[in-house]
C-alpha cells in the first residue's frame, strides 16, 4: 500500500471498531493498489516488447538486403556456369 492509502487505512481503522462500510473502502483501496501494480507490470513488459519488435525489425531488414545481395550473386554464378557451359559445347 503506499503513503496516501496507507494513511487513509489507519484513519479507516482508527476508533474502536471497523464498520462494513470501512472494510469495504480498505478492500477498494487494495484492489485498486493490485490493479495498478498489474498496470505498471504489462507498462514495463510493453516496453521491453516494443524494443524486441524494433531490434527483429531491424534484423529482418539486413536479412532482406542480404538476401538481394544473395540473389543477385547466384543470378552472376548462373549466367557464368550458362556462359561455360557455352563455350564447351562451341
């Protein structure tokens, strides 16, 4: 619980006894307090996913510049092994 909730249960709790209506509000104040804690939980992991997704991002950009790069060199090795080929038939 932090300050603001914490002071607000001990102001709830103090007197001589609790009503239904105070343990209700001390209910509401830690369901909300869990709540937030989830909020900043998923916060942090969207975060970290969000870096994830642009470092694969990035990845699969020098894969595709590496593939053309791949591509092209094959077409080269092809058309040489054709041009070979050519030759010994001539």
């Amino acid at each position: 619980m932090n300050n603001k909730g914490q002071l607000l249960a001990f102001y709830l709790l103090s007197g001589s006894q609790r009503t239904m209506e105070q343990a209700a509000i001390c209910e509401a104040l830690q369901r909300i307090e869990a709540a937030l804690a989830r909020v900043e939980g998923a916060t942090r992991q969207a975060v970290d996913l969000r870096g994830r997704h642009e470092a694969l991002i990035e990845q699969h950009e020098a894969l595709a510049t590496r593939h053309v790069t791949l591509k092209s060199s094959v077409e080269q090795s092809l058309s040489r092994i054709d041009g070979l080929i050519g030759q010994a038939d001539k």
